[in-house]
C-alpha cells in the first residue's frame, strides 16, 4: 500500500520573525510511519522542519511544508496516489491577516478595513505598548481529501482538552460524518504524558480505547490492513 502521513504543526507568519504555531511535537505520526514501514508498505510522511522524523528508510519520502497554504499545495497531488491518507497533523486554524497598534485600531472609524490591509515591512514595530491581531480562517484540509480522491481510507484526529469522554466521541462522530472519513482518533491533550497518550478510535462500527503511541500506531495498521480493496 502507498502509505501519506502528515505530522508536526503548521506555522502561521505574522511577519518575517514571528509566527503563530500550533505545538505539536510529530512524535506519534514518526511512530506511525515507522509501524507502516516495518509491515513493508510505502511511506510519504508531510511534516515539517522542527517534527520529529523517522530515520532514513528506502520506502519513505519525506517532504517539509510551513504553512497551510504549503501544506494543502503539497498534500493535494499526494492524496490522488495514495491509498490511505493519517492526516495526525496539527493544522492551524487561522492565519494572520494584519497587526496593528492598539492606538491605530482605536482611531479607525470601520474596523472592517483591517480586513484588506497588510503589514508590508519585515519587522512589524514593537513599540506599541499592546498590538491588535487580525486573524482569518483557513480551510480545512481534510474536508477535501474525498473530493481530490473519493477511494482513499482516512484516517483524521481530533484533539480537544479538558472535556469529557461523551462531548470527545460525539465531536468525533460528527467529524467522521462530515468528513467522509474512515475513522477518527480522538484524543484529550490532558490524557497525554510521558509513556502515555490514552486516545480513541472512532469508525462507524467502532471505538476502540488506547493507551500508548505504539497501541494506536498498531490498530491503525491493523485496520487499515483490513480493507479488501488493497
């Protein structure tokens, strides 16, 4: 099988020196890749620069993207060539758009304007005792990957913190469904320390309880293994 894996967390620019992030280490997608690569598949892993990677490996290909924008450049060709996509990548949510000193905010008569601006110098000031930052949406990535190929199985996570067990499966559920995915893992960030990452993968006849980055790395070969068409 033709394995993609994404891993790591994207990386938003604010200017040529800051940037909003989301931390994510790519320890669990490494140990994925390297579970894939020792049943003998073929592995594509899309990380990025500061994640964790596998040792080098003659079936695995690893290519680096920053950004959303990157990411979903690089991803889109891979997803129409590969027969399973585990997208255990941390995506950012929002990318920023334009910072300004609160003072500049305060005096504009139609905040809205902010929306078409861009910060143009390389080094935005910091003199400004407090700065305002203007955020927008990016797109979620994995609500295309059934478009851009409609026979892929995949494989997406979710990561909320601090909420029960119900309110993790039920937002599991609901992104199985509007993905059009194959399963979901679903993982509280408060159930994951060191030698522990208690996860749950969710399809639609199944839920099953992990403990450990290898367990889950395990069950989504398992499962993946099991599907006839490959």
């Amino acid at each position: 099988m033709k394995i993609l894996i994404t891993s790591g967390g994207t990386r938003e620019a604010i200017d040529q020196v800051r940037s909003i992030t989301n931390h994510s280490t790519g320890r669990l997608g490494k140990e994925i890749a390297e579970t894939f690569l020792k049943a003998g598949h073929q592995v594509s892993l899309v990380t990025t620069k500061s994640a964790i990677k596998p040792n080098i490996h003659p079936n695995l290909t690893i290519m680096e993207v920053s950004n959303v924008d990157s990411l979903q450049q690089t991803l889109e060709p891979l997803v129409k060539n590969h027969d399973v996509l585990i997208h255990s990548m941390a995506v950012s949510d929002y990318t920023p758009v334009y910072m300004a000193g609160i003072k500049e905010v305060a005096d504009v008569e139609n905040i809205y304007d902010f929306l078409e601006k861009k910060n143009t110098e390389n080094k935005i000031s910091s003199t400004d005792d407090y700065q305002v930052l203007f955020l927008k949406k990016t797109p979620k990535l994995i609500s295309s990957i059934k478009k851009w190929n409609p026979n892929i199985q995949l494989i997406g996570f979710k990561l909320l913190v601090g909420v029960s067990k119900e309110e993790l499966w039920a937002v599991a559920r609901d992104s199985l469904k509007k993905n059009q995915a194959d399963y979901i893992l679903a993982n509280d960030l408060m159930d994951i320390k060191v030698g522990q990452h208690r996860a749950y993968l969710i399809g639609k006849d199944t839920e099953i309880q992990l403990e450990t980055k290898s367990q889950i790395a395990q069950m989504i070969l398992e499962l993946v293994s099991q599907r006839k068409e490959f």
